[in-house]
C-alpha cells in the first residue's frame, strides 16, 4: 500500500530557479539521515556509537533538471543517493517521490513489494563500468533483464526493444551477442546507461558515472547523457568529483561536508560566487590550465569524523573565519539574499551579528 505524505514544511527548503520549479518537485529530500551502528567485539555486539554517514539532508529536485552533489571523499555523497533509491534503507526523514501521472509517496517508507512498481522509474548509472556488469551475461541479457523481472517485454518484443536502446547509446544491435569484455570502458559504460534507460524512468541517478573514464570519453558520454536527458525527459542526480564537469553539466549544485549539505545554488552563481568557506577552499583546489597558477586547498586537518562531529558547524574546527556560535549552534540551510542561493552558514545568517 503506497504511503502519501504532506507537503506542509516547517522551515525553507532548498528550491530550483523559477522556470523549473514551476513545474513542482519530481523528488523531495527532506530531514534525510542515515545512521550506522558501531558494535564492540566479543559476544553481545552492544552498541557503542553512531556513525552519522547523513544527517538532515533536504533538497528538491525538479523534472528535467541535473542536480549536482560534490564534496570530499566521506562527505555523503553516495549514501544520499543510496538512500533515495533504497539501496539503503534510511534512518529517519522522507524521500518523497512523484511518479508522473501518480501520487506522491514517501519511498522510505515502502516495503520492497511496494517498492518494485516504483523502480521501473528510478534507476541508477554506476561508476566503474567494470564491476557494474555480470561478465557471465551478454549484453542483449544485461539490457533486457530489467524489462524480463517487471515483465514488461519478451521475445521479439525484448529484442526489438534492446536493439532500439543500443542504437540510442551510440552501440550496434549486434553487440546484443557479446560479452562485457569485449568492450572498451566507454562502451561499456555506454551498456550500463542502456540498462538504465531501457525502463523509460523519469529519475536517473548517476553516481561517479564518468570518474573512471578517460578525458575524452568523458566528454563522448557527458555528451549522450544531455542528449538523452532531452530526448527522454530525463532528471539526474549526478554525484561527482570533478568540479569542472559538474560546473558545464549540472544544472544546481549541492555541496556536502560531513554528512550535511553546507551550500545549494545554481551552478553558474555558485561557481562565480560561492559563500561557505568550505565551497571556496573546494573551488582554489580546481587545477587551472596554466601552470603560473597553483592550485590551493587551504583548509588544515581532515574531513569531520562522522562518529565524533564537531558541536555546532561541523566545519568550524577547520574555519578560518569561525566565531561564537559556530562553535555551539548548528547553521540552517537558508536563502539570506532570496535569489534560491542557499548557505549553512553563520557568517550569512542575517540573525547574526558578523555578516559576510
């Protein structure tokens, strides 16, 4: 039985410039967290800590849009995107869902039976395009699987549907016979996308999809993903590293630190001005194509340990610019100008004194 749920929000949440967002939300996250338990060794296995791998992650994420996540390795990235799709099973919060021409649901709350009909429109693109396919499977087996466990398609029908796909990924129906090792790591990644694509979804998540890939099969694939967003009417959420892909593919962007989202802007505004300390130290560290200019990651000691977090901010212990209540209130997500640039910050909290 599908779980509906309230739109009704206590505080503002992170939204989409205004061309998208009147289209209203396809993805809710709001108060995401996920926890994970730290057991003693020995008999009893009690509980002695908590590792706080996400916690109160919220956003929206708009139909036809790309949303960015960037951040440090251990940042939460990829358990966000887990979360959403319930490849992980969140601790507390809502990932509320939209499926177009259905009712909103609340997919931390499903069942995995309530959950399958809900797959064919979610389906995730994996980083290593290695590991992501069953080497004993050929690739007519591996695109069409999905279609055969929901039932949608068989026989020729299957066929016709997987040849129709691999010719939409740049690939040729005949590659239908062979196996994953006969392909290079971008056709390969070009299967996995098939694979997503060939339940028609309307939520992509892409986690590291293009990180394994050479430079210039980088941009082939960046390539066919807008081509592809256009055609299917796709929306991504697209986990990266690299800033400089984010910045011409993404369409918002969200930085996490330690579990938390610290900064949410589009990705134009957010590059040319960004407002957390963290952001801007992550920016200084883009290589720059001239070698007169060095790259400066000016932040010391180490990311937040999400067993420990600091009081407060999070990222205060690592500030130069932190003052009082960085150290014992924790920053809101808010829109200090009103123009959707969203900041956890103290120094842009207009309830403070020391304004940025």
């Amino acid at each position: 039985m599908e779980t509906t749920v309230s739109s009704a929000s206590p505080r503002p949440w992170p939204l989409a410039p205004a061309p998208t967002a009147a289209a209203g939300p396809l993805l809710s996250v709001r108060d995401l967290c996920r926890h994970f338990p730290i057991r003693s060794r020995g008999f009893g296995r009690k509980v002695t800590g908590t590792v706080r791998a996400l916690d109160d992650v919220s956003f929206d994420l708009f139909p036809g849009e790309t949303l960015g996540l960037v951040g440090e390795s251990g940042s939460g990235k990829t358990t966000t995107a887990r979360c959403i799709l319930r490849a992980l099973a969140p601790t507390s919060g809502e990932v509320i869902f939209r499926p177009p021409g259905g009712r909103p649901v609340d997919l931390a709350r499903l069942s995995d039976r309530e959950l399958k009909p809900l797959r064919t429109q979610m389906q995730m693109i994996f980083q290593d395009p290695f590991s992501s396919l069953n080497p004993r499977m050929t690739v007519g087996q591996i695109v069409g699987e999905p279609l055969v466990i929901h039932g949608l398609a068989k026989g020729d029908a299957l066929d016709a549907r997987v040849d129709d796909i691999l010719r939409r990924v740049g690939l040729k129906p005949e590659h239908r016979s062979y196996y994953p090792h006969a392909f290079s790591g971008g056709q390969r990644q070009r299967i996995g996308i098939a694979r997503a694509l060939i339940m028609r979804p309307s939520l992509i998540v892409a986690d590291e999809a293009v990180s394994a890939l050479d430079v210039s099969v980088q941009a082939q694939v960046l390539n066919l993903l807008k081509d592809l967003q256009a055609e299917f009417r796709l929306t991504y959420l697209f986990v990266a590293h690299n800033l400089d892909v984010v910045r011409h593919f993404c369409d918002r962007v969200a930085v996490m630190y330690a579990g938390r989202i610290v900064e949410l802007a589009p990705a134009a505004q957010l590059f040319a001005a960004p407002r957390h300390p963290y952001t801007k130290a992550l920016l200084a560290a883009v290589p720059w194509p001239d070698p007169d200019v060095k790259m400066k990651f000016d932040v010391p000691g180490e990311i937040a340990d999400p067993s420990r977090l600091p009081s407060g901010c999070a990222f205060h212990p690592r500030c130069k610019q932190c003052f009082a209540p960085c150290l014992s209130q924790r920053p809101l997500l808010l829109d200090p100008v009103g123009d959707a640039h969203f900041v956890a910050c103290h120094l842009h909290d207009p309830s403070h004194q020391h304004v940025a």
